[in-house]
C-alpha cells in the first residue's frame, strides 16, 4: 500500500459545504486527514489536475449526498474516483450527510451498490466508526482513547494554526529532553485552543494520560465578561488538588501540605506518561507561578507539559509566540459563525477581509464583533468594529478591556510612556525615536520594550531595535492613556515640525535626509491635521515639493485632501485652493484624468470665493486654470487644452508672474501644439520655456523645459540636439533629486539612443527608468513608456545578435544538418545553394529567420496574439514544403501525429499528442494562456517552461511543432524585456528524452483536462531551460557559458 498525503477525498456538493467541513474537523479528531477543495484549491489555479491530484493522494473518496443531492462538478470527481478504483482497489464510500434526512436522494448507478454511511441522523459516533472502519480497514476502539481525553475541553471546530501544532509536536515529543512548550501571546489569539488541539492529537502512544488546569476565571462572550467556574483552578494549590483527583488521589490532597502534595503527584507520574496542559498562567500570584514552574522543572522523563500565558518567562523550555491567525484559518472561522448569523452570512468578501484585519487576527475579537451583530441597531461589519473601539470606558461589554486591562494595569511609569509614545506609528520605529516621545532615556525605553514584547503588547524586530505595536493595542490605549497619548504626540508634532521648516520647502539638499527620516514624518501627519489650520498649512507647503520629489504621491494627496477641508472650515479660501491644486497635481502624476478636473474646477471655486483678490488669489486662479487644461489636455480633447493652457498663459503675464511660472505654461502650449501636429509652434513654445526657465534660475523648472525640447526636436528628426538637450535635462534632474524627471530623461535617453540604433545603451537607460518608476514611484503610469522602449530595444538588439544562433540551433534539434557557418552563408545570400544539402535544409533556415522577423513585429504592437497570428507564423515557417489536405499548412492538424525519439537507447514512438478533434479546444486555453503571461507577474522562466512544453504536448501542427513552440514560448520572455531563451543543439538528446517521458506519463491531452500536469517529471526540462537563461548563443551559434 503507497503512501498517501489524505485519508479521505470529500467529494461533495458545494451546498453542502459547512456539513462536510464539520464532517472533516470530526475526522481530524480521530486523527484522519481529509482532502477539501476550499483549502486545498487558491485562486487563479487550474482545479481539474488539483482535484486529480487529491483523489492519487488519498486513501480512500467519500461521495457526500445532502439534500440537494449529486453536485454538477461531482460527476467529474466521482468519474476519477473509479479510474482510482479500478487502478489501486481503493475504497469508495458512499456517504449520506444530514441534510439527506426525509428527502429522496440517492447515488449515481455505478455506486449505489456500494455500503455506504449514514449520517441522516446526524455525526454520531456509531456512523463514524463506520467511515473510520472504510477509510482503514479497522474498527476503533473507543473506551481507552475516551478515557484519555475525558479531561479536555470538548472542541468541535479548530482552523489553521499547522506550523505551531508542528512546533508543540516535535517539543512534546518523549525523545526531548525539555519539560514541553510555553505557548505565550495577547488575550484571545488563541492560546488555549491552541494547546487543547495539540493535546487532542498527541499521539496515543506517548501518554497514558491527558489533564487539562485552567487557572482562567472570566471569559469574553458577545454579552461581555462572564465568571467561568469549569476547569478553573485559580492558585496553585487548587491546581496540585486537580491534579491529584485526575490519579485518584483528591482525598489524599486535601489532607496533605504543597510539598508534599507535589512530591506525591510527581512519583505518581513517574508510573504513567502524562500530558499535562497548565492554561492561562498569568492570573496566578508570581509566588505560585515560581512553585509551578519548579514542578515542571522535575517532571519524571515521559512526561510533558503545556502551558499557556500572555507572559513570556525566561524559561528554558520551547516557547511559541502565537501571533494573528492566518487569513485563511480567520475566513473559515467566519464563515462558520455566519452559518447562523445572517448579517455576516451577507457580509461580502471585502467586509470579511476587514473584520479579519481591524481585529488584527484575534479568534476571541472575531468572534465578540460577529455576536454584534444584529444586536440593537448593529447590524454591519462596520458598525460592529466600531463599537469595537468606541465602548465607554463604563460598559462591561468590552473586549479589549478583557484582553489587556489586566496588563496595562500593571505598567511602570517607563512601560507607560514609550508605549503610548508607539501609538503614533504603524510600522517598526527605532527605539532612539520612541526615547525621543517619551522623554525617556534610550536605555530605559530599551528595557521597557522589551519588557512590553514579553507580554505580546509590542512586536520587537530580530535585533530588538525597532518596535511596533501589536494589533488593537493602541486603539484601548487612546481610549485609557489619552494624557501619556496626547503628550507624546505633541513631542512628535514639534519635531517634526521644527525638521521641515529647516529642511523643507525648496531646500533639495536636505531631501536626503527628509527621506530617512520618512517613518516620523508619516506619522505626525495624522497628528497635524487635527490641529489649527494655520499650522497645517504651513507643513503643507513645507513638505509639497519633497512629497513629490520623493515619489510619496499618495502621502501627498491624502494631506492636501485633509487640509483642504480644514482650511473651508476656517473660511481660509485661499489655502483650500490651494490645497485643491496640489490634490489636482497628485492626480496629474497619478494618470487619473477626472480627478485632475474635478479638483482644478475646486482650486477656481475656492480661488474666487477669497474675500481679496490679491497676487496669490489671482495666481492660483492662472494655476487653476492650467490644470484644467492638463485634465482636457490627459482626456484627449486637445483643442480645449490649448484654449486653457492660453488662458492660463494671459492671466500670468498680464499679472505679473515670475518666469519660471510662464516657463510652465509655455512648457504645456508646447507639448498640446506637438500633439496637436503644429511644429512650428510647438518648437516656439518649448525654445521660449527654456529661455524662462534659464532666466528664473530654476533647475527643476530648467530641466523640465529641455526635456519637452528633447522630445520636439527628436520627432523632428534631429537626434543629436535632443541627445544633448536630454543629457543636460538628466544633470538638472539628478542635481534637485526630483525622481520623475530623472526617470522621465532616461527614458527620453533609451528612445534617442534606439533610434540610433544603439541599443545596448538604449537598454541601459530604459532599465535605469524602470527600476525608479518600479521601486519610487510605483504610483506613475509613466512606466509603460519604459517598458514600450525597453521591449523595443531588446527585441532589436536580439534580432541583431540572435537569430544566426537562434536559428542553427532550432533546426539542428529537428535534424537540419546545416553547420553553424553554412547557415551564415544561407542568411547572407538568398540565392546560395551548397553541394551536398537539401534545398529544404535551406529553406528551413531562411523561413525560422522571417518567422522571428513576423514574431517580432507582432510583440512590437503590444497587443495580444490570435489564432490567426499562429496560423500566419505557421505558414511563414513551413513555406516552400509541401501541403495537402493530410499535410495542412496555416491549419490545425487532421490526422494524429507521432514521433520517434530514443529513451535508454532505444528507439521509441511517441504518440501521446491532441486528438484532431480536441486541438482546437486546447490551442485556445494556451493562447489565453500565452496572453495572460505576457500581462502578468510570472518569470520568464516560468512562463518558456510552460508555454514550451504544454505547445509540444498538443503538437497542434501537422509538421513544425518544435520550432514554432521554441519561438513562441519566448513572446512573454520578450514582453518582459528579456533576452530569449535558446536551447542548444548539443543538448539534443536529453532536451528531447525529457519531453518525451514527460508527454508518456501524462497521456494525451484531453478538453477536460489540464495541459501542464505531473510537472514534477518535467524537472530535468525546467533545469535545461535555466541552464539556457545564463548562457549566451552569440552571433558564431556557439554556447558560451
């Protein structure tokens, strides 16, 4: 019998879906794995090989009928599930779920006639042992188990956590040498649940015996704090007295002292193996928590211990930190509470992502929000959560007051103050920063964090020097520390507010060090734009040029927005104009064309309403105006642009505006009349921007003048002037720090220099472009014109470099037996013929070379490919051949095809290709595939591996299937500016063996089901095509390493 990853593969009706996940976790229990699509399948896969998959992996298939009966999508499953059965004689057992009860359903004919299991009355534990006596031939035996695990909390449901119960495993196993594990975290994460899981599933075999003492008094319920009385043992002595019952021994505990007491219950255990689960540790008195480590410290060999505390010791003992539950673990459990919740059975996938998130992973929060609702006028995800942070200090029903009112308590004046001080930030700050709010020294905050992290209230870094706190935790301190909260933040205010008016502004020396320190400016924002409006606006224009300078355009946007709104509370018009024009320039950068206009046309509004038309009122008005062309200018509507850009144009000159602000508008006339096809009057424009900018003395303004010059003068066709011009434009760039316009310039460089056909350099500079846009200002849609130039300068650098070796080794893997240097001299003459060499050998060699050339030119488009390209690359390739109705050129195949290749020195025909009949189907699903690739995020490796691969195992051509799938697995390899993956001659046999034996095993491809299966024997092929990726097949056709 095999090996096998699942005992049972639930196949089932996806309506039936909380029944059979129930079904599952009553398995789990019994220590039996089940396969469930829902974890099992992620998004974005192909289910059908998945689903095969689960069925080899599994011991044995269950066919659950509720009563809905037979699910579409099982008929699939149940047909694979024989092929299982006929090959391996696995079991297939028929399962009648509860839902069935009084309704008449049945199972398909062909295993009707097998024994089933009736669940119709429900799980009990009779029908369990029935599927348990199917899945492994044999009857549990309940009464021992039973008595093991009498002691435990029942738990019926249990998601996630896989890794951590991996971890308590290996530390409970007898061969450690430790007394067990300390599971330590926040109230509510999870800690009992946790350990009594790992008790559930410890091994028969290493313990007799399982106790669980619980030291907990209140627990949280939707209703608030209730007092909890089973298994709560609140001191130590009540523990050693629990203890002792669970060996029949209460009645000698009550009569004896601790010491000895302990010493009995330890030569006790010493007789039989014992798991001992200690939970909620930190609500005993630290005297008895010192007795009871000591206890564990001399537990007898075979014995282990659980514990559970929000308190990490110092302890040399496995300890597990149990942070927020994984995504997916968090899902289930909130779909399982909506299965009688019907207002989080409608919440949507989104609103389930936010309960899972503002609760920060916490079981016990997602569970307190989801007993909300419907309570009162709670009747969303968003009203509960915030209740969730808005419950009075005066109501009992709070759960971050039962989570970590115990611990906040307890603070030291040091703890008090840097941990309030760590509200302000959302992500890790270095400790010097947080001494700094806290009026601390660093030393003292060093040891307060830490001692904060040993209670799970803040997450330290690997080195301890940079903190953060954990979820939820500053939302209860606001709400019970508002003085520390408050004074730490006003700390933050004045510095950072004291760094910018000293570094800020148009200062782009100090940009640099702005930028180190981004983590507290970030965070005082929030705090500035509760303040007067008066300071607001001054951080706004402090900090304008650097947030866009430095690429933090959202940052940018957000603060403008806010602070637009405060300055129309405080009727201050003329800065909410401004602020409306600085949230237009945002979305300029941005790309978002409607949000240009609709915050221009606020800037005029605004600009207008001002009491005093003064200088800057009038200004903004022109500035206003400007953008508004901009909008019309991104929407397309050229015409109107240029009557706003004009417009724009007379208010700042008839008003007296600097040169620098009419270099901009002259900038913008420029590039509308360069769209708009005026030569003349785009070059008068730009020339005049540059002499404005020179005269302002304004390097950013400089630079941007040049580089519109640039690109009027490289359309007109004189390189030279605009390769100077963007050069000089490159310098003003890096000299303010501006990333646009260096990122702008080195793309304006890769396009210059790849009309010069220099396309290595041209490379170069678009890469340099691509790497800003990519890593600071991921925000830009400027980077698709990198990209355009990159994929461009590539694809015309590879068809200098490649298609010699390119084409000599393709055809030389099909048999063409041209040499390296014949094949250069069939390229350099049309009309050569060589003695001794097929004329068809010749032909193959010029059509791969016009077939590149085609495929080529199809990828300089950027637009997808269709079955006609294929047909038409097809046709390129195979021209001069011979063609008839069996021999189809530009078509799919009519007759099945073959091929003869040699597998451990034998020869060995292979036929496991596409049907006729099924091409077509399949040729759709790669192209698809083909398209998606080139959009997406996967490596080119990945993408020529697959593509490759899934093409030769349809083999969807009647002749010419290698070398067309050899050039078309490389389209998404060029599409992502790489250089094309070449697979040498000299690898002949192996490149071909490995396909072959992949293609055998896997069968011929079929419209049900995946193209790309078993991949795991196609490891060899993927190690032939990386191999291919560092290597370089220059322009000799050589392999050169």
């Amino acid at each position: 019998m095999p090996d096998f990853d699942f005992d049972l593969f639930l196949s089932h009706n996806r309506k039936d879906k909380p029944a059979v996940v129930q079904l599952r976790d009553l398995l789990k229990l019994r220590g039996l794995r089940g396969w469930l699509d829902k974890e099992q399948l992620h998004p974005g896969q192909n289910w059908i090989p998945l689903i095969r998959k689960g069925l080899d992996n599994s011991r044995a298939i269950a066919v659950c009928v509720g009563g809905q009966g037979v699910g579409s999508w099982q008929d699939q499953e149940i047909q694979e599930a024989l092929r299982c059965a006929v090959k391996d004689q696995r079991p297939i057992i028929p399962v009648f779920l509860p839902s069935a009860k009084g309704v008449d359903v049945g199972f398909p004919d062909f295993i009707d006639l097998r024994t089933y299991v009736d669940f119709r009355d429900g799980f009990t534990q009779e029908a369990l042992d029935d599927l348990v006596f199917g899945i492994t031939g044999k009857r549990p035996q309940h009464a021992e188990q039973e008595r093991r695990l009498a002691r435990l909390p029942q738990q019926f449901h249990f998601f996630g956590r896989e890794k951590e119960l991996a971890t308590i495993r290996e530390a409970l196993d007898p061969i450690r040498r430790t007394w067990g594990v300390l599971i330590d975290g926040k109230g509510g994460i999870g800690k009992t649940a946790l350990a009594v899981r790992a008790a559930y599933t410890a091994p028969a075999e290493w313990f007799q015996r399982i106790c669980f003492v619980s030291a907990k008094t209140h627990e949280l319920s939707p209703q608030g704090e209730q007092p909890r009385t089973q298994f709560a043992t609140p001191t130590w002595r009540d523990m050693l007295t629990d203890l002792a019952g669970e060996m029949n021994l209460r009645e000698v505990a009550l009569r004896t002292g601790d010491e000895k007491l302990a010493a009995l219950l330890e030569r006790t255990l010493r007789e039989q193996p014992t798991l001992i689960v200690f939970d909620n540790l930190e609500s005993l008195p630290q005297e008895d928590l010192q007795l009871l480590y000591e206890f564990l410290g001399v537990l007898p060999m075979g014995c282990k211990a659980i514990v559970t505390s929000r308190r990490r010791s110092d302890l040399d003992v496995r300890t597990l930190r149990l942070e927020r539950l994984e995504q997916s673990a968090a899902l289930e459990i909130i779909a399982s509470l909506a299965e009688d919740r019907p207002a989080l059975r409608r919440a949507t996938y989104a609103e389930r992502l936010s309960l899972y998130e503002e609760t920060g992973g916490n079981p016990l929060v997602i569970r307190w929000v989801a007993g909300q609702l419907g309570r009162g006028k709670c009747r969303d995800i968003a009203t509960a959560l915030r209740l969730l942070k808005e419950v009075p200090l005066s109501e009992d029903n709070d759960p971050l007051q039962f989570i970590m009112g115990d611990l906040v308590d307890e603070f030291t004046v040091s703890e008090s103050k840097a941990i309030t001080a760590l509200t302000h930030f959302s992500k890790p700050v270095k400790v010097r920063h947080i001494a700094e709010l806290a009026g601390l020294s660093a030393t003292s905050t060093q040891t307060a964090l830490e001692d904060l992290s040993f209670r799970a209230l803040v997450n330290p870094d690997l080195d301890y020097q940079r903190f953060v706190l954990a979820p939820l935790v500053g939302d209860y301190l606001r709400r019970v520390k508002p003085e520390l909260v408050n004074e730490s933040g006003e700390r933050l205010a004045g510095k950072v507010y004291e760094m910018i008016s000293e570094k800020g502004y148009t200062k782009y020396e100090s940009f640099e060090e702005l930028e180190q320190e981004w983590d507290l400016i970030e965070s005082s924002l929030t705090i500035f734009s509760t303040q007067d409006n008066k300071r607001l606006q001054t951080v706004c224009n402090a900090l304008r040029t650097f947030l866009e300078f430095n690429g933090h355009w959202e940052t940018r946007l957000d603060l403008s927005l806010k602070a637009e709104d405060v300055a129309l509370q405080a009727g201050d018009y003329l800065h909410a104009g401004w602020r409306a024009y600085d949230a237009a320039w945002v979305c300029r950068l941005m790309g978002d064309a409607p949000g240009v206009l609709k915050c221009a046309e606020r800037a005029l509004l605004h600009f207008t309403q001002s009491q005093k038309a003064g200088p800057n009122e009038i200004r903004g008005q022109g500035n206003a105006i400007r953008l508004k062309g901009t909008a019309h200018m991104m929407m397309g509507d050229y015409g109107a642009a240029e009557g706003f850009f004009d417009s724009a144009l007379r208010v700042r000159r008839q008003n007296g505006g600097d040169s620098a602000e009419i270099a901009v508008v002259l900038n913008d006339l420029a590039i509308i009349r360069h769209l708009r096809n005026d030569v003349l009057g785009a070059k008068e424009a730009a020339e005049e921007a540059v002499t404005c900018s020179k005269a302002s003395q304004r390097p950013e303004s400089l630079a941007t003048s040049m580089g519109t010059l640039a690109e009027i003068v490289l359309a007109q066709g004189d390189l030279i002037k605009a390769e100077n011009l963007t050069l000089e434009a490159l310098k003003l760039g890096i000299q303010v720090g501006r990333k646009q316009l260096i990122a702008a310039n080195h793309r304006r460089l890769a396009g210059i220099y790849f009309y010069q056909c220099k396309y290595e350099i041209a490379i170069s500079h678009a890469r340099q472009s691509l790497a800003i846009y990519r890593d600071e200002l991921p925000n830009s849609p400027d980077h698709k014109n990198s990209e355009t130039v990159l994929r461009a300068a590539q694809l015309e650098r590879s068809l200098l470099k490649h298609p010699l070796g390119w084409t000599f080794n393709s055809n030389a893997l099909e048999g063409n037996t041209l040499t390296i240097e014949e094949v250069e001299r069939v390229l350099a003459d049309p009309q050569v013929e060589i003695f001794g060499k097929r004329r068809e050998e010749l032909s193959e060699t010029r059509n791969h070379v016009q077939t590149l050339r085609q495929m080529a030119e199809i990828i300089k488009t950027g637009r997808e490919l269709t079955i006609e390209d294929l047909f038409s690359l097809h046709t390129t390739l195979m021209q001069g051949t011979v063609a008839d109705i069996y021999m189809p050129v530009g078509k799919w195949k009519v007759e099945s095809n073959e091929t003869v290749v040699k597998l451990d020195g034998k020869r060995t025909v292979n036929s496991n290709y596409a049907r006729p009949e099924h091409v077509e189907r399949l040729m759709s699903v790669w192209l698809d595939e083909l398209n998606r690739r080139m959009r997406s995020r996967t490596t080119p490796l990945e993408d020529y591996v697959w593509l490759h691969a899934s093409f030769a195992r349809i083999h969807p051509f009647a002749d010419g299937n290698g070398r067309l799938a050899r050039l078309l697995a490389n389209v998404p390899v060029y599409a992502k500016a790489h250089d094309p993956i070449i697979i040498s001659a000299t690898t002949r046999d192996r490149y071909l063996g490995t396909l072959a034996r992949w293609q055998i095993a896997c069968g011929p491809p079929l419209p049900s089901g995946a193209l790309f299966e078993k991949s795991d024997l196609l490891s060899d092929f993927r190690l032939l095509c990386e191999e291919a990726m560092t290597e370089d097949v220059g322009t000799d056709g050589v392999v050169q390493g």
